[in-house]
C-alpha cells in the first residue's frame, strides 16, 4: 500500500457504511477524509484520532487511515492529547535516551565548591513539577558598595548528565523543549532526570551550575562569577509563601528566618530600579489557569495574580542571563543569544493609525527614528487611566512587536532594553539553557576547578550553533500554539455550560466577515458574524478598522465595549461565537464617523436572525 502524501490530520471519526470519514479538528481543513473499513484501526464513532493523508481515490476524495486513538471528546485528558497529536509533538522517549538516564547517577563534589551552607530556595507555582532554579542574597560587606547587594542563582548542573552526541542529547535537542498543558507535561527530558536527579529538590544535595552576582544600590551590575557546585534546597516554596513571609505571615512556619526574605526581596528592590531605569517595556502579559476537579475535568478558568515574588524571580532570572551572555562574550565562546528585535515599522504605522481611531494618540515618530520601549510605555500609562481601554492598547501594542527568538548573531532584545541576553536559568526545560551552560563550564576556565570540557562549543561553528537555533526557535514556537489551542479549547468546554447568557466585551478586531471580539468572561475570544448584525448593509472601513451600517450608520469598531449573547461553541475547535445582544448599539460610542461611504465596497448583507 503506498504511504503517506501529507502531515497527519487529527480530528473526529464517525462511522458509516463501509468504514467512516474524518472531520478535521482544525476548521481551516475544509476536507473530509473517507476512511475504508481496513483502514479504521478499530476507532469508534465519535472517537478523536489522528489520522495519515492517502492518496486520493478515483473521484478526487481525501482518504486517510486511522494511526492512533486518541479517545472520545469528553474523555479526561483528551484536551491535551488532541493538541500533543495536532502539532506532533513528541511524547514517547528512545529506548536509549531511557537507557542513559536511569543509568545517571548523582555527581559527586570533585571539583565542585560546596554551597550546601548556603540558604538557597526554590520558589515555583504551587502546580511546578520540576524546580532547576535556586536563589539566595544578602547585603554585599563590600565597603565600597553600600546598600549593595551579593545575589547568588543556582541552577541545576543538566550538562553533567546530557553530555553531546548521546541519545539524550539528540532526544532533547529533537523537542527543543518542554511543553506544559493543565493535566499534564511533555517533559524534554525523561522524568528520572527532570523530576529528580534535575530537580533541586529541599534537602538533597544537587549538582548546579551557580552564578555570583554583586549589585549596587541601583541595582546595576558591577560583577559575577560562575561556579560548578554542590547545593541543598533550603526549602520549596510557593510565590504565594514567599509573599506572605515578606508580609511578615510567615503563616505556615516556613524553615527560614525573617531575614533571608527581607534580603531576597531587598536585591529585588535594587533590581527593580535598574529596570525602570532602562526602560524596559511593561506590558501586562496576563496568565490564565485551567481549574480540573479531581476526574481532571475543567470547571473554572482563573486570572493568575502577579505578585512581587513572581517579579523577584524574573528579575534575578534576567540578571543571571545576562551575566551568562556577558561571560561568554568575555571569553570569546559562541554564545546562543535570546534575541527579540525592535517592531517592524509597517506594523508601527498600523498600531499608530489603530490609537488614533480609539482615541488614545501619542505614537508619533521622526523619520528614520527607531522606537524605544518607553515610547510605548507613555501610551500604556495613558491608555490606563482609562481602564475601559487600557487591556484592548495593552493587547495592540502586544500584537505590534516582533517575536523573540535565538539565534548566533546578536541584535540585543528589544523588551527588555538589554545589549546582550541568552537563557541559562531553565536547562531542564529548554535545549537552548543547556547549550548555554555546556558553553560556561567549557574548558578550565570555567569556574568548576574539575571536569568540565564535556560541552566544548569553542570548536562549533556559527553555521551549527545558528542551525540550532533556527530549530529550537520554531520548537517554541509549537509549544507555545500547542497550549494556546488547548487553553482555546478548555475555554470553549466551560463556556459551552452557559449557551444564551450575556457577557460584556469588547471589539478587539474587525474583518469582512465579522467582528472579532473578547469577552470579560474568562478571557474568551470569539466571532460575531457580519451576517448576525442588526439589520442593514455593513460596509467595511479597513483603513478605520470597523464596519458601518450603510443605512442605519451604525458603526461597530475596534475597542468599542459591546453586549454579547453567547450562541455557540465548538470544543473540538475551540472556537466562540457570539452575536450582539440588543440592538446592536456599542456601549461605548465615540461619535461621528466622517466617513463617506461611497468610498468603500459593500462586502455582504447581515440579516437579524
């Protein structure tokens, strides 16, 4: 039988005589797939599976064949596994990447600095399943540094135990890194290295790769070192725990003195201040939670709140990045850099001509002027203090920059505000912290006082180092829309609940075909089709970005705050579809448009139905 012509499809079997068809999750595949009887793989009618394209038969008809089960809708997990299958993310590990890891054993202190003395903490969500990172901090006894700093991060030794050209090494750089859903981990590597021998466990000495690092008052860096070491987890706290013992409610007798807190969230302070100073750009990136019950069923969808211990970590995590860039620079290595370049001016123009229409002005620049990030922090600020605004300019000015990636040739990141970056603080999870640290512990010099020439890249060539970054760049970015599609998904079950209530939103989009919305309830996205609108001929002003009632003069656009009725949803496909409760009036209106409406095409009619 010939093989396959395509990438495999997922999506839903129904059976019929003489085996059944296919219908593709994704509804941007129009095709049915025709699945003769030896080619059903046992699938029930209703079942998730995922299936391999066949040649067409003689009429032209998609066929496919049934390669894996992966069960029915509604089934626990099914979330998840629908997304893992529709972007081929790898799950199962080689027998010999297996092989090498249960054979791992934990490193000895050869040639390691002993820091097990050291109050070092984890501090993860309380969902975390691997914790790589570990911090401490007190005030510098340098003289010259007053109300300095001495921050130490330590992060877990996994270039010890995935040493280049092993299976382990080829399955991590293959996965690029790890993907998290609400259920579940595909994990980049196998979980006796991830979740122990990896893990920094409280109370178990672990190997790590440590990095030094003396702040002034301002927070600005005056020096590191690196260091191989020998830590043990003081403790495994939670954001929220952490918090709480800064608050002085130190409710749950955490194993650590009031000190240790007041010096942790005291070098953050210092931090705190160098980032405002260098302006880097302060979107509010919101986090939401799939909430499962105890049959791993989603009943809620909850905004994560962002506290201090959050931006504690981030701020020690990026101060540790970049001392890692800086150190190899230093030493003349190959360095894999985080890049994230400034925003294209096409779509500079756009997001400019967008904030004029909603009424929120100010982005405005010379010719040839390249934007900083506190350009569009004054725009933030200003669309804040009008709340009604402020999340549609948040998620504008979001939408306008580029994406960040890595690469062998270094162009600064733009969001951060910072010359020279890389990721060294999450090795576990991601290929590209691992090539990072084989980089830093590379040769004597490397700061371990022991073996450390396992990961030589000095004999790498940027050709090979920009190859991997290209890969591991487009793995992020499967990950990253792999857990989109599933929390898209898990929105759709929960609001499925509630077909016909009203919720508050607002336009976020507007196209041809209809009005792109956000609902206030659970942060859903969704479509009100232009054929749904009150009854007229909608004419679409691009330029504007909004649709025009040619006779009633209603006028639907970007930002306006808007009733919504939910009437569909589509769990597999994880699409919302709303129609506009009333008649049709935005609840916030700005006037006038000045529009003549001779000047645009009538795209198509919508009728009240």
């Amino acid at each position: 039988m010939l093989g396959p012509v395509s990438a495999p499809v997922v999506g839903v079997f129904y059976r019929g005589r003489e085996g059944g068809k296919v219908v593709p999750a994704d509804r941007r595949n129009r095709n049915q797939y025709r699945v003769t009887e030896p080619n059903v793989g046992g699938a029930d009618d209703g079942e998730l599976v995922r299936v391999e394209q066949l040649p067409p038969g003689r009429r032209g008809f998609p066929r496919a064949r049934v390669v894996e089960r992966l069960g029915r809708p509604s089934d626990p997990g099914a979330v998840s596994l629908l997304a893992i299958a529709s972007y081929e993310i790898p799950t199962e590990f080689p027998i010999a990447a297996v092989a090498e890891a249960e054979a791992a054993l934990p490193a000895s202190s050869a040639g390691r600095s002993d820091l097990c003395d050291l109050a070092l903490v984890t501090i993860d969500g309380a969902d975390a399943r691997d914790f790589d990172d570990a911090v401490w901090a007190e005030p510098d006894v340098d003289p010259e540094n007053r109300d300095g700093w001495h921050i130490v991060v330590a992060i877990a030794d996994v270039a010890w135990y995935v040493r280049p050209g092993t299976a382990l090494d080829r399955e991590a750089r293959r996965r690029g890194n790890s993907v998290y859903f609400p259920d579940r981990v595909v994990p980049m590597l196998p979980e006796v290295l991830s979740n122990d021998l990896c893990s920094l466990k409280p109370g178990v000495d672990r190997a790590c790769l440590a990095v030094h690092l003396w702040i002034d008052a301002a927070g600005r860096k005056r020096r590191h070192r690196f260091e191989r070491g020998l830590m043990r987890s003081a403790a495994r706290l939670t954001y929220e725990q952490a918090q709480a013992a800064q608050e002085g409610r130190n409710e749950g007798g955490l194993p650590l003195p009031q000190e240790r807190f007041a010096a942790l969230f005291g070098a953050f302070s210092a931090l705190a201040k160098s980032r405002a100073s260098r302006g880097t750009l302060d979107l509010n990136i919101d986090e939401d939670r799939v909430v499962l019950d105890s049959e791993e069923q989603p009943i809620d969808i909850v905004r994560a709140v962002r506290l201090d211990s959050h931006r504690l970590i981030e701020e020690f995590m990026i101060l540790a990045n970049v001392a890692a860039a800086e150190e190899l620079e230093t030493r003349r290595q190959l360095c894999l850099y985080r890049i994230h370049d400034a925003p294209d001016p096409e779509k500079l123009e756009e997001l400019r001509a967008t904030l004029d229409d909603i009424g929120v002005p100010g982005l405005s620049l010379a010719k040839g002027r390249a934007p900083k990030p506190e350009l569009f922090n004054r725009i933030l600020r200003r669309a804040a203090a009008t709340p009604a605004l402020a999340a549609l300019v948040n998620d504008l000015v979001l939408r306008c920059q580029a994406q960040a990636a890595y690469s062998a040739n270094n162009i600064g990141h733009f969001g951060l505000a910072l010359r020279r970056y890389a990721h060294f603080t999450s090795p576990i999870r991601r290929y590209a912290d691992l090539i990072v640290h084989r980089a830093l512990t590379a040769g004597a010099n490397a700061g371990g006082r022991g073996p450390g020439s396992e990961g030589r890249l000095s004999d790498a060539d940027r050709e090979e180092l920009g190859a991997i970054a290209e890969h591991i760049s487009a793995t992020e970015r499967r990950a990253a829309a792999a857990e989109r599609a599933a929390l898209e998904r898990y929105r759709a079950i929960i609001l499925g609940r509630s077909i016909g209530s009203v919720f508050t939103g607002r336009i976020s989009g507007v196209a041809e075909f209809g009005l792109f919305v956000t609902s206030a309830e659970k942060g859903a996205n969704g479509l009100v089709p232009i054929s749904t609108l009150p009854n007229d001929y909608y004419e679409c002003d691009k330029r504007a970005r909004r649709l025009i009632g040619r006779r009633s003069g209603r006028i639907f656009r970007i930002g306006d705050e808007v009733s919504l009725r939910l009437v569909e949803t589509d769990a597999i496909g994880g699409r919302v579809m709303f129609r506009i409760d009333g008649e049709g009036r935005a609840i916030t209106s700005r006037g006038s448009t000045g529009v003549d409406l001779r000047r645009h095409v009538r795209v198509r009619s919508g009728r009240r139905r």
